[in-house]
C-alpha cells in the first residue's frame, strides 16, 4: 500500500475533529474503539515508523510521536492501545537487515500489533509454554495487562521453552483459535485500551520476536525499554495538551466566577486566566521533555547501526539513553497530575459535575504513571550515577536491586539483639 502525505495530513487532522468529541461516551459505555482504531489504520497511522523501503511514511521518532501525542490529546485510549505495535517496529527497525519482511509486509498493509507478555504471579520466570513440535513452537498459557491485543491482529508474547526453561519473546497471529481475548481489565483509567487477559491454548508461533530478555541490557534491549517509556509519556503529554484544551472549552461559555457571583464572565477573571495560562505551560513543558528524549533516542538507533563503533561503546551510549529516560519520567508524571488536579481550580464545584467527566485526564495520567513505578526507576537512575550499576533487564527485577531484603528472618525464635 503506498501512503500520501498530504492525504494523510488532511485525513488525520478531520480524524481528531471526529473521534475526540466521542472518548467520554465511549468511555462511558465501556465501548472499545475497534472502528475507530481501524479506520486510524486505513489512514496508514501505523506505518508512521516504517521506514519508506518497508512501505511506510518513514518519519523520525519526534515526528511520529508528536502525532502520537496529537493523538492521545483526542482518545489517550486509542494511542496507548498501538504502544506494542510502535515498539515491534522499533524493534524491527534495530533487526534490520534480520527483521521479517513478510510481517513487515502486513504491518504496511494495515496490520495492528498487541502485547501479552505479563502474568499475575510473583516470579519473573514465565509460567507460559512454548512447546516445540516439528519445528514449530506451540505457546500454551494465560496472560494479563495485554494492552492492544483485543484490537490485533498479531499478539507479541513471551513463554518459556518447556525443554530448555528459556524465556523466549513470540509473534502469534491473533485470529488463530487457541487464542481468548478477555475484556476484563478494571483499572479506574485508560479503561479502553484492552489491558485485560489473553489465554493462549497450544497457539503455533509465527515468528520469533527480535529483542529477548537476557540476563544483562543488551544495547537494543535499553533501547527497547526506553521507548516503550517514552510511548507512555507521549500519551500522558497528550492528556496534558486535554487538560489545556478542556480547561479553556469549560471556561469560555460561563457567566459566573466562582465565590464572586457579581463578576462576570470567568475568562476575565486573573486567578482563572493564571490556571489556564499555567495547564497550557504543563502541556508544552511536557511535549517538549518528551520530543527531546525522542529525538535522543533516534540518535542512539542510528548509533546502534554504525559498524565502525565496537559493542562495549553502543552499550554504554544505550545504558545511559535509558537512564536519562528514567530520569524524566517522575517529574513528568507529577508535572501532568499537577495540571489534571489544577484543572478544577477554574470553575469551583461546578467543575466536578459527573457530567463533564473532568477527573478522567486526572485517572487516565494517573493509570499511565503507574505502569512503571517512577520511584523504582528514580532509584534506578541514583544507583547509576552513585554506583555505575545499570537496571537489569525487564522482568528481571530482583528484591536486592532496590535494596529490598528477599527474605524475612523468623525473629520468634532468635536471641541475637534481644534486650534482657
């Protein structure tokens, strides 16, 4: 499929005028986007990062991030849904030329990637299977927080192979009918992105992903990390750019300034004119932070494929890439919840009315933030700087990384310490 830019300009912006007026009922009605994440495809949405040889558009990262958070700004859901299928890219784009050409082929034509690599237990080890028969590996297990698959056509997934006890990284095609896609996510935000469960029964693998956990960061594994944190900081930027825009939507039309009756019209109202002045800082503010880190870590992927620069030199440059991506995503967060709680600030009570729904960007932000801890990955970043030690890999998180006990010693018996 070939894709016009102009076409596609014109069709994305009458695209948000469309759907954005429609996220609060559909929130409301728990109605999953499925049309209006296809027809965001049909404009070739998805092929933003592919590069022009593969069929796409072939943007920069801040460039197709900035429409991501354009994106966000119109349904946060819908964009946090195609975070799995922007990382698959990404990752295909550092495989190259070992990437597969064939699912690159039906990303180009419209095709949508999910993610179903998390499961509700304690250990890090994965308790799905892969089973390999004839050459073929048959993944077999169930999964949470699978955000994107219900909308996908093709689910990234991880198992662990039953013979050898490796964690593998899969790419299984969705509609193949060992696989249930379960709608049952109960976050109180970003309740549309189909962060539920996907139950795999004997599912026969279409490829092998290109980025597995290991025991230590690879270069394209940091990389891999940071843009998936960056992705989530781009739709909470979106929300941001909400908040400003609400802000202003619920304060131009209103004749009464909260507390002084007498005074009309709230939009000449200086305390109401700071708030607004400040939620559109917030937005700005937080776009820029997270454009800056895009544009930092499209310098690492060119970095990562320059032959002439020896492995130990793109370790370190990538090693130090996610820090700095860990490093903003606290103060990005707590920028983004500022504006969403401030945000009430312009129009008193009447502001928290059921029906303007106004406290979901705050739940949305909030959803988001939680994903990733920002405080463990503020600890991540002091123990570089103060110690050189890099976060370990996804999944690989070990109580002693953060400085946790792993076990609890039985006090009832001991004497050591007691006070006679």
């Amino acid at each position: 499929m070939t894709y016009n830019e102009a076409a596609f300009a014109a069709g994305f912006a009458d695209y948000l005028r469309e759907i954005a007026p429609g996220t609060v009922e559909r929130e409301r009605k728990r109605e999953l986007p499925h049309q209006q994440i296809r027809d965001l495809f049909a404009l070739g949405f998805g092929t933003l990062r592919l590069p022009s040889q593969w069929g796409g558009f072939g943007w920069d990262l801040p460039r197709a991030l900035d429409a991501v958070i354009d994106l966000a700004a119109a349904d946060p859901h819908v964009a946090h849904a195609l975070r799995g299928h922007f990382n698959v890219i990404e990752d295909s784009r550092l495989a190259a030329p070992d990437h597969h050409p064939d699912l690159i082929a039906r990303l180009a034509a419209g095709d949508l990637v999910g993610t179903a690599y998390s499961e509700r237990k304690l250990a890090p080890e994965q308790d799905a299977r892969l089973e390999l028969r004839e050459g073929v590996y048959h993944l077999s297990g169930v999964k949470y927080y699978t955000t994107g698959s219900v909308y996908a056509d093709w689910i990234v997934a991880a198992g662990r192979d039953v013979e050898t006890g490796k964690q593998i990284n899969v790419i299984v095609d969705a509609h193949e009918s060992g696989v249930e896609i379960v709608d049952d996510w109960d976050g109180f935000g970003q309740t549309l992105t189909g962060s539920g469960t996907t139950r795999f029964t004997d599912v026969p693998v279409a490829y092998r992903n290109h980025v597995d956990a290991g025991s230590e960061l690879t270069p394209a594994h940091s990389h891999q990390i940071a843009f998936l944190q960056v992705y989530l900081l781009s739709v909470i930027a979106g929300i941001s750019a909400a908040v400003a825009r609400d802000a202003v939507e619920y304060v131009r039309p209103r004749k009464r300034t909260f507390g002084v009756g007498s005074i009309a019209e709230p939009r000449r109202n200086p305390l109401v004119q700071e708030v607004v002045g400040e939620l559109h800082g917030i937005a700005q503010s937080v776009r820029s932070i997270v454009l800056e880190e895009a544009r930092q870590l499209d310098a690492l992927q060119v970095l990562l494929h320059d032959n002439t620069i020896d492995d130990s030199a793109k370790s370190a440059a990538a090693g130090e890439r996610l820090i700095r991506v860990y490093s903003i995503q606290s103060p990005v967060i707590d920028l983004a919840l500022r504006g969403a709680t401030r945000l009430f600030d312009v129009g008193g009570a009447s502001a928290t009315s059921v029906d303007l729904v106004l406290d979901r960007h705050w739940r949305n932000i909030r959803t988001i933030g939680a994903h990733n801890p920002a405080g463990q990955r503020l600890q991540q970043v002091g123990n570089f700087r103060l110690n050189g030690i890099l976060p370990p890999s996804l999944g690989g998180l070990e109580p002693g990384d953060i400085g946790i006990i792993a076990t609890t010693p039985d006090l009832s018996t001991s004497t050591e310490g007691v006070v006679r």
